[in-house]
C-alpha cells in the first residue's frame, strides 16, 4: 500500500547538535546539501526560520521544499547525522565528532489539520540578532504556543508580523500533523516495523567522515567515497537505496 503522505510537501528542521561552533557549521552544511538537493528535483525550497551564529553557522533551519513526491524521497532524512573531521579552529590536528539533527515532516493542507484559533497563545515580541537597524524597532516576532499540547514555535526573520505568523502558523500545523501520524502510527504498529530505522530524531542514522571523504548510512549499512557530491545534493544513490530497503521489509512483512 501506498503512504498517502508521500505525494506531501515537505518541512525539513535542522538543529546543530553536540559540538558547538564545528556542530553549527555541519548544520549549515546539511541545509545547504537539502536545499542542492531541491534544486536537483527542480523543487522549490523557501527559508521559513533561520538562527545563524558569528562564523557561519546555523543553530537552528527550517525550510520548506516543495516537489513532486518530495516526502517519499526525503522522509529518511529524520536522525542525528555525524560529522568527523578536523575542526579548521583545531590546531592539534585531532578529529572531532559533531552531530546534527534533521526531522522532515509532511507539510499539511488545509484538510488535513485545522487550528481552533481558541487553542493559541500569541505572543508578539522584538526581534533579536542579526538583521540590521530595523529589526528591533518593532513587534514584528511572533510565537505562538498551541495549549492543548504545548508545542511552541517562533518565527522572527521577516519585518511584518503578519508574515511571522503565516510562517510560524505553517510549522505548528506541520508538527500537529506529525504529532498525529505517530499516534496513528502506534495504533498501526505494522507500518512502524517497516520504517528502515525509528525516524527518531535521536537514532543516530548517518556518518560524514572528512578524512576519508565517505559517507556511511548506519541502517542499511551502506558506504559511499564520495562526500563532496553527497554534500553537494546528490542524494540519489543513498535515498534509492533505503527505499529498496523499505521495500524488501515490506514484502518480508507481507509474506509472513
């Protein structure tokens, strides 16, 4: 059976993980490789928050893409991803281990989720960090708490409030989404068993390691020597890969 979702829009989050500067660095590196991925797949990606640091990094991305099937090819993208390689701040010359975690969601539609008005709790406040004169003039950052389960989401980067809220209003009904496929989803135990891997933001899912220019996706085992073109947003050999994995499990499921 088809997953009804796969035909979804996606919205992607990137969080820098443990290691500091060199794990905000990584982030932005992810986010770079999604957003050379979409443009790959001719899909349309569109910064929805984004919380840089000094030298370049980000604490903090999420995107939308949106592309034909694009949930089915990056669902397995959801994990902490590791980076081994040796920080440039690094004079020792010794390998750190940096991580960072990505979590894709279905972008709902306008069906699939309504938002009682009745459960919010806006707040408006001055946007803070970068972004020149204008940004801490005014109220123009928005967040927004849903109280029947808690979930917060901000959103400061554009000037108009009304913007801020659009975007932030786009991540919440993505997460309540999510938040209901999972409890579906443990109600239906069977389509859990056949994800390849958790999709558990804390299931460690892939290595970059510098040194050796490869990259390892830890669930199906599979190792590749060619890091700067995964970097760069080519996907396809990994993402085709653990769809045929997917599949094989489905199969064994069904011939049980």
């Amino acid at each position: 059976p088809k997953n009804p979702l796969d035909e979804k829009n996606i919205i992607l989050e990137i969080r820098a993980g443990a290691g500091g500067e060199e794990a905000a660095l990584f982030a932005s590196e992810l986010l770079r490789m999604y957003i050379r991925y979409a443009e790959r797949k001719n899909a349309k990606t569109e910064i929805l928050s984004i919380n840089e640091t000094g030298i370049g990094g980000i604490k903090e991305a999420i995107i939308s893409i949106k592309g034909k099937k694009i949930y089915s090819r990056l669902k397995f993208e959801s994990g902490t991803h590791r980076v081994q390689r040796v920080p440039e701040t690094e004079s020792g010359g010794r390998i750190h281990t940096s991580t960072a975690t990505v979590a894709v969601l279905p972008e709902p539609d306008e069906i699939d989720i309504s938002i009682d008005e009745r459960d919010l709790k806006i707040d408006t406040f001055r946007a803070g960090g970068a972004g020149g004169q204008h940004v801490n003039k005014t109220d123009s950052a928005v967040r927004i708490t849903h109280l029947p389960t808690g979930i917060v989401v901000s959103c400061q980067d554009e000037r108009s409030q009304f913007q801020n809220k659009e975007k932030a209003l786009r991540i919440l009904a993505a997460k309540l989404l999510e938040e209901k496929r999972i409890a579906s989803e443990k109600e239906m135990a069977m389509t859990r068993k056949v994800q390849v891997g958790s999709g558990d933001r804390s299931e460690k899912i892939r290595t970059y390691n510098f040194p050796q220019g490869r990259v390892t996706d830890h669930r199906i085992n599979l190792t590749l020597y060619r890091l700067n073109e995964v970097l760069d947003g080519d996907l396809d050999e990994i993402i085709d890969a653990l769809i045929a994995a997917e599949n094989m499990k489905k199969l064994e499921l069904l011939s049980v």
